[in-house]
C-alpha cells in the first residue's frame, strides 16, 4: 500500500494581497500588546489604556500574565514575519478567547477589541482548518 495514500491531498494556494494585509495587521496589533502586557510584569506604565487596574495586579501576582502576553509577543512576530504561522495561530486563539472573556466581563466598553482579535484569529487560521482538524477531533472524542 502507498503510504502517501492515507494522507489527506493538500492545496495551498498563495495568499491574496487582502489576507496579507490581515495577517501582517494581526502580527502588529498582537505584538504591540504583547510588550505593553510584558512592560507592566516588568513595572513598567501600559503603553494601552487598563480599565479594571485591580484584576492586572491579579494576574500579575499570580504569575498568568507574563506567559499569556510572552506567547502574545511570540505569536505576534511569528504572524508579521509569516514563520510558522499555523503555530503562531495555535498560541495565540487561547490567548484571544480570554481576552474576548476578559472584555464581555471586565470592559464592556471595549469588547470591541475581544471581537476583533478573534475575528483576526478566525479568518487566518480558517485556511489551515485541516491541519487543526486532527487537534480537534482528538479533543473531543476523549
């Protein structure tokens, strides 16, 4: 039997100007708050506004925000260099679920921004669907 057989064929096709122009603005926005996240682990201001100051110095003090924003930076410059982008997207759709969460419980006023990082997230990582379909199907037939 042809081992090749078994695997699904793959097309990929080279991405439009307007996908570009997505995952180059995700790569940015994505990098950007995640340095302004690790400057405040760091004892630095924001370089964004924070709303709910009480929640960061949580977050900070139990140690969840210098990972989450450390993998924020990583998948940031990972997407804006086009290395490794299925990775990159695998990092970064948890991280953007909390911040969607983060956003719907703590800072209605901008949960524009939650909507936003995980419609970015959605739209570039629908192309490799097939290569987290197997990650999926795992998941939930455990």
């Amino acid at each position: 039997m042809n081992p090749t057989a078994q695997v699904p064929a793959v097309v990929l096709r080279r991405p439009g100007v307007l996908f570009t122009v997505v995952r180059v603005f995700a790569g940015v926005l994505l990098l950007a708050t995640g340095l302004s996240g690790l400057s405040v682990v760091l004892g630095f201001a924001s370089l964004f506004p924070v709303a709910p100051v009480e929640f960061m110095h949580l977050m900070i003090g139990s140690g969840f925000l210098a990972p989450a924003k450390g993998m924020e930076t990583v998948a940031g410059l990972l997407l804006l260099f086009n290395r490794y982008p299925r990775l990159a997207l695998a990092l970064e759709a948890p991280v953007a679920l909390n911040v969607l969460l983060f956003h719907l419980c703590f800072d209605r006023a901008n949960l524009w921004m939650g909507v936003v990082l995980l419609s970015l997230v959605a739209v570039l990582a629908w192309p490799h669907r097939q290569f987290y379909a197997g990650w999926l199907r795992q998941l939930l037939t455990r």
